[in-house]
C-alpha cells in the first residue's frame, strides 16, 4: 500500500457499510474456524520460529 492512490482507496474502504444481507453471506463463505491449507508453504517451515 505504498501509493498514494492505494492509500485513498483504502481510507474509502472505511466507509463502506454492509446490510444484514451481505455479512450473512460473507459468514456463509467464510465460516469461522474453517481453514483450508497451510498457512506458510512446505520450503518455509523450517525456518519458522527462529
């Protein structure tokens, strides 16, 4: 977010007002606690926590 524009677009983004609607469809795709795959790749693990 280094540009200026995307900084703009990022402060418009708060802004942005979601219906009852919209944040039950955004749970029905994204349901908490539901993940799928590995957070880092394969070659990184093992180098995490050093």
């Amino acid at each position: 977010m280094g540009r200026p524009s995307s900084v703009d677009r990022a402060v418009e983004a708060a802004d942005v007002t979601l219906s009852a609607d919209d944040l039950a469809a955004l749970d029905a795709a994204f349901p908490i606690g539901v993940v799928a795959g590995a957070r880092y790749p394969e070659a990184y693990m093992p180098s995490l926590g050093r």
